[in-house]
C-alpha cells in the first residue's frame, strides 16, 4: 500500500449519505454529503450519490477526483444485507483502488463499538438490530418495508397515516396529529391512499418528525405510536442480548426520540457510542488497506 494512499468512508441510508476522507493515519482531510444511498431502491442512484459525497470531500482536502485511484473505500449502504444487491454492488465498476462494500448497520455496530463485541439498534428510515460477538454477526429485522423495519421513521409515518384513515373511518378519535396529517391530503382518503401506493420508505419517514412534534404536546396518538417504536426496538435489543452482546448503542436519527420510552432491561444495557457508522467504515477500510498491504 503506498504511502500517499487514502481512506474513504461512507454512510449510506436510506435519505442521505456521508463520505469521509482521512489519511492511513487517519488524519482527517474532507467530508461530504449526498442523497439517499439504499442500494434495494436503485444501485446507480446509491452510487451516484456516493460519488457525489466523496467528489465533496475531495474538494474539502485540496485534491481531485483521480485521487481516488490511491484510495481505499468502505461503503456501508443499506440494503447491502441482501446477497443480490450486496453482489451486484461488489461487481459494480468504481474508481477506487480498492472497494469494500457491507451494510450500514454492520458499519454503525463496529464505529459504535470500536471494533469490539457488542451491539446495535439502528432506528432511522429503516430498523435493524446487529451484533458482533466472538467474531460472529448476528442480524436482527431490517428487511425492509413493507413486510419489516417496525419502529423506524418509515414505519412510524405509515402508521401516522394509517391512523388518520381510522380516524377519518370513526374508528379512532381525532387528535391534533391526526388533522395535520390528514389536511395535508386535502382531508381526501382517497388522495392518501394514491400518496402512499407510490411512496418510498423515505417518503414515509419524511412524517416522522410531525410525529415527534406532536409527541411533545402530549398528542395520544403521536406518543401511542413512539411506545410502540420503543416496542419493537425492545424486542430487537432482548435479541441481541441473547446472542451474548453485553453492550447496546440506539443509534440513527430516531433514536434519542425513541429511547426515553424503551425499557427497563434496554435501558441497563445501553452504552454512550465509540463513534458512528462513518467511524466504522473507515476502521473496515484501514483494515483493508492493512490486508492489501500485507
């Protein structure tokens, strides 16, 4: 491995994605940003916006896009947990000298844990629960809407809307986020329904934060739905902690909203983060530049 080689680090969801750019020594020299980066939705999109980031953090450091032929690259993407796109993204041509591509909750569970055993509970477009124990992974959920990712900001807007159609139907009673969220349809089931036929888990995920909002005003509905997220985040942490991970870290944007409300036996386990998924990504990347230097 050259000396003037480069590490690059990506996180990549399923709303946007972060590029880092360090030395070998792990001397930071840019970052950047992108759009969303799950390979499940489309490949090129992801890799775009992945290049899009990174063309960034070149800008950031003074250097140009053939720098990276000298860089060492690790994308943790969402959606890399399915064999099909995981391959279909290792096959991919690409720029870099050297490319890894794993899963951003694999990645979040190595930069939140220093590369140690432990494990995570990812809770931002999508869900997931990972492990790393004794040199094995263990996943938990994250296939995915619509059939998976229960407590995410998918899964929580959907649920918001779900709601309002109950409301609109006398099922439920009317509370303040229900109204918002169904006058923002032009109070038109019929439009909810059209909306939410074509819409992306992002697109759900975008009313998460109404849901938040409304949680702090003490909305019924808004903080029924935030117990249940906590639930299901609950449920993916006794998992973990079952495989033998004596640590756990909520991350993801959610995840400081969903945590007052998890429980007892989460709680005692959980642990302030080492680093994020950006941190993980380029701790597999100076390993694989270790290994190609080898």
């Amino acid at each position: 491995m050259p000396a003037n080689a480069l590490l690059l680090g990506v996180d990549g969801g399923g709303t946007t994605c972060r590029a880092r750019l360090t030395t070998l020594a792990g001397t930071w020299l840019g970052e950047g940003s992108g759009g969303p980066a799950n390979i499940r939705f489309g490949l090129e999109q992801s890799f775009a916006a992945v290049l899009d980031a990174a063309t960034q953090a070149l800008r950031q450091a003074g250097l140009a896009r053939r720098d990276l032929a000298r860089t060492v690259a690790c994308l943790a993407l969402a959606g890399a947990s399915e064999p099909a796109d995981l391959a279909a993204a290792q096959g991919r041509d690409h720029p870099f000298s050297r490319l890894l591509v794993t899963s951003d909750a694999h990645a979040a569970c190595i930069g939140a844990h220093g590369g140690r055993d432990g494990g995570v509970v990812v809770i931002g477009t999508g869900s997931v629960g990972w492990a790393e124990v004794g040199g094995r992974q263990y996943r938990v959920g994250g296939w995915g809407l619509p059939v998976s990712d229960e407590g995410s900001g998918a899964w929580l807007g959907r649920e918001a809307l779900r709601r309002a159609l109950w409301a609109h139907d006398r099922r439920l009673a009317w509370t303040p986020l229900l109204t918002e969220l169904f006058e923002r349809f032009q109070s038109d089931p019929h439009a909810i329904v059209r909306w939410a036929a074509q819409a992306s888990p992002r697109d759900f995920g975008s009313l998460a934060p109404l849901v938040i909002e409304y949680a702090t005003r003490d909305d019924s509905v808004a903080i029924e739905l935030l117990q249940h997220a906590a639930a299901h985040v609950d449920a993916l942490a006794a998992l973990l902690l079952a495989f033998g991970a004596e640590r756990l870290v909520l991350m993801g944007g959610l995840a400081p909203f969903v945590e007052r409300w998890t429980g007892a036996t989460t709680q005692r386990h959980l642990v302030a983060p080492m680093g994020d998924a950006l941190d993980g990504a380029l701790h597999l990347a100076r390993v694989a530049a270790g290994a190609l230097a080898a």
